[in-house]
C-alpha cells in the first residue's frame, strides 16, 4: 500500500489520498467513517486491488487531510471528491462509502451521477436528526480535555460487545484513529452530518446502487438502510448481522458482496 499524497482543493484544504492497485483497471473510490481514516479499509485493500485500482482520501478535519475550524457541509465535502478526481484527471469512479462516507455517496449519485459507474452505500443514513443532538454533541467534544470519552462512546457504537470486550487488535486500532482525531474536524463534520436531509432527493439517483447494512447498527440502523435501497429506484439491498462498521466485523461477506456487484457491470 502506498504512503498517501496531498491535493489542495479550491477552498485552501489539502486532502490525503492514496491510489493501490495496477493502471487500467476501473477505479474504485473508498470513502471512510467521522472519526476514522483512510486506514480504516486496510483491511479490503488486497482483495480489491485484484479488480480495480482503489482511490482512498481522508475526508477533511480527518487523518492526514487539513483541518478548519467551524462547521462543514456535505455539498463541500462532495465537491472535495470531484476536485480529486478532476485533479488525477478521472472521469468516472465506481463509489464505495461507509457511514458518513455513503453520506457524500448519495450527494454524488444525486448531484454528479456522470461521474459515478456503480454506487454502494454501507451502514449509512439519509437523515439522523433532529438537529439539536449534533449540537450538543459539538459542544461536548469541544469543551472536553481530550478524545479519550469521545473514543470510547464511538468503539461502542461500531462494534459488538464481545469485540470490545476481547480488546480484538482492530479495536486498538480504531482506539488510535479516533484518539488522533482533531476534535475541530470532528464538530465540522458533526455540523455536516446535523444539516443534511437526502430522504427525498436520493429518488433521483439514476446509478445502479447496493445499500449494505446492518441488522444490530445502533447508528445508522437497519431501517435507514431499507428506507434508502426503497427510494433508489432499483437499488439492491444486503443486510449482513453487524453493527456499524460491517466492512471490519463482516470483512469477507462484505468484500464479496462489493465486488460481486461491482463486477456484474
């Protein structure tokens, strides 16, 4: 896997982004969770690159990309993934996102579908409101001393109890990502999540879409999923027995699954 490289988008942010696999295979855009990295598909890298050449990226306040303070907004966290692609001269992408990722990949099925071949949304939400729960969720992370009760209520709400209690390494790995999370990016993001409202507008995706969720997700729950893959018109629906980060407690079901779809093209 290769060390990331940087692009500045038009509003000043440089983005962290990484490129593995072989030229001329058809791309496959990975886009990660609020509070983690790009590191957070290490695990599906391998197998993936088998098939396509995988473009990852932080998302802004995130990892290695830039942050700012204040809040952010989902229109300009899409426009950061089609100011990459613009960049590395790619016109069309396969898009992968998981939870706050499949957030940007409804904005891009809706606003860019010509940039988009197949989509996959994963254990994510059209909608978590209402409004005043992310307030007070920015205010609490950015009054606190350090992200050490912000880490701890995330591993909670991604994985399975019997995970967390055997401390599996991923969890520890996950720990890190979170403990190294810039709570300015994390409150910009929370804002983006707090203003976004896609239940209607994600009729009008015209890509063909598979909507993976999970049935024990406390988050992004099952019912989000089913009320997404409903609206899409034609979308396909999977709902494997995991919590919220289905791509690290379901890694082979959930590959398979990607790819199977991705390769019925």
């Amino acid at each position: 896997m290769n060390d990331p490289s940087f692009f500045t988008t038009g509003d000043g942010h440089h983005i962290a982004w990484c490129l593995d696999g072989a030229e001329g295979k058809p791309v496959l855009m990975l886009s990660n969770s609020i509070g983690t990295s790009l590191h957070m598909w290490d695990g599906e890298i391998e197998e993936l690159s088998k098939h396509f050449r995988v473009l990852r990226y932080d998302l802004r306040g995130h990892g290695a990309s830039s942050v700012m303070p204040g809040a952010y907004s989902l229109d300009r966290l899409g426009r950061d993934v089609l100011e990459l692609l613009d960049g590395l001269g790619i016109e069309r992408v396969h898009f992968l996102g998981l939870s706050l990722g499949g957030f940007v990949g409804q904005w891009l099925g809706v606003y860019a579908p010509e940039r988009i071949d197949r989509l996959i949304l994963a254990n994510t939400s059209s909608y978590l409101g209402p409004a005043d729960q992310f307030d007070e969720r920015i205010a609490a992370v950015l009054r606190a001393r350090d992200m050490t009760e912000t880490a701890e209520m995330f591993l909670s709400n991604w994985f399975p109890t019997k995970m967390l209690e055997a401390n599996a390494p991923v969890i520890g790995r996950f720990r890190s990502m979170l403990l190294a999370t810039d709570r300015q990016g994390l409150a910009g993001l929370y804002a983006a999540v707090r203003d976004t409202d896609l239940r209607r507008t994600i009729v009008l995706i015209p890509r063909p879409t598979l909507v993976i969720a999970g049935r024990y997700d406390t988050v992004t729950l099952a019912s989000h999923g089913e009320a997404i893959a409903a609206t899409i018109p034609g979308a396909k629906l999977l709902i494997l027995p995991a919590v919220h980060l289905s791509n690290i407690e379901y890694p082979a079901e959930f590959t398979r699954a990607v790819s199977e779809f991705l390769l019925a093209a």
